[in-house]
C-alpha cells in the first residue's frame, strides 16, 4: 500500500520501484470477506483476533502470551480426543494415507475448459466451477428420472392388472377395479406432469441441481456487476 524503494547497496542509490497512486487504488478489485460477526469460532480472523490486534498495537509480548493461550488450548482439545477416543473430522479436507497429506475435499483436477467453464467461486468452504451445459446437464437428468418413474408407474399398473385377472370374481371386483386404475399411456411430460402422475416431486438429485442452479444464477450476476465496476 505504499512505497517500494530499491537501494544500491555498492554506491548507497535509491531507487523508486513501486508507487501505488490514488488511481491505482481505485482500480484494484473489491476484496470479499465474510463479516466478522458471522464467521464460526475457528476461522482464522475471528480465532487470532487477539494475537492480530497486540502485533497492531505494536506489543509483542501479548501478541505471543496471546498466541501460546491459542496453542494451548489446542492442545488440550487434542489430548480430551485421545482419551475420550474420539476422532477428529476436518470440514473440508481429508488424510491421504499414500503421501501422508492433507487434501483438500473438493480439489477438481480436471483441465480447465475455455468453452464450458465460466469461473470459479466458493461457497461455504467449497470451490465450485460454473459451467455453462450445467442447464443441459440437468434437463437431460430430469427427463431420465422422468422415464424411470414412468416406467416404475406402468409396471405397477402391469401388476395390478395381474392380480385382478388372477383373482377370483366376487362382488367387490368394481371396487377392487377402481383402486388400482392407473393411465396406461403416458405422453410427453411437462414440468407439471410429475405432479399429474401422483408424484411430488422428482429425486433429490433434481432438486439439489435446482437449488444449485438457482445458486450459479445469484453468482452470475455478483460477476456480471464486478465487471461493470472493473469497466468504470
């Protein structure tokens, strides 16, 4: 944030290397941060808040009485896991026995395509990549869950037919008929036509990619509006 010099060590020159200006403090992107009142305990601002406030203040030694407190109490959690044998489970990474690592959960690999990726973003810890078929994906998810209830449906149907026939005739068959009627042929289905069929909704994975896309849209719009700041 503020002046670089670079000095010559040989002859005792200085040399100005870096200048942030008052322009280019206004161009820099906005820094994102989840307020402080609302991040967990052991997220790292909240956590060292005592430790940071003593270096600011420019007092060392509560800086490190704050730090030890910390460690300590760290410590301690540790030793009441061992003997309570309870086991400890990250949020967001897990142990690889192979390299004897750390990794993180949701680390994606995979190349980076230009024609489908959008960007990334985290949410709650997690880094997700916003694709653009993602709709595509999820209408031909829909229409494959769509299928297979249909064909859940018709083989019930095939199989209330079959007990009725095998059944002996009595004075009840109207009614034993009518409670288990089912349409026999199924169209093409609309959104709606889940709830024509007797069917809530659709799996849950349907509905975990519809809150998702519901998500990746709010994401859209918070990149599209730091655009147009980076633009102006």
């Amino acid at each position: 944030d503020g002046e670089v010099h670079m000095n010559e060590l040989k002859n005792g020159n200085t040399e100005m290397f870096w200048n942030p200006t008052s322009e280019v403090r206004r161009q820099r992107l906005k820094r994102h941060i989840v307020l402080f009142e609302e991040q967990m305990d052991f997220e790292s601002e909240r956590l060292w808040q005592h430790v940071t406030s003593a270096i600011n203040k420019g007092d060392q030694h509560k800086a490190t009485q704050e730090k030890f407190v910390l460690e300590e109490e760290q410590r301690s959690a540790a030793r009441e896991r061992r003997e309570s044998g309870t086991e400890w489970k990250p949020l967001l990474f897990r142990h690889d026995a192979g390299t004897d690592e750390w990794r993180y959960k949701y680390e994606d690999l995979r190349p980076w395509d230009p024609l489908n990726d959008i960007a990334q973003f985290e949410k709650d810890g997690i880094l997700q990549t916003m694709e653009r078929h993602l709709s595509t994906r999820m209408s031909n998810h829909k229409a494959t869950c769509i299928n297979n209830q249909i064909t859940r449906h018709k083989r019930s149907a095939k199989d209330c037919r079959r007990r009725k026939t095998s059944d002996q005739p009595s004075n009840h068959s109207q009614n034993t008929e009518s409670s288990c009627s089912t349409p026999e042929s199924v169209q093409e289905l609309s959104d709606d036509d889940g709830k024509y069929l007797g069917f809530e909704s659709l799996c849950a994975q349907c509905g975990k990619e519809m809150n998702h896309l519901k998500e990746i849209h709010s994401a859209v719009l918070s990149l599209q509006k730091a655009q147009q700041d980076i633009h102006r």
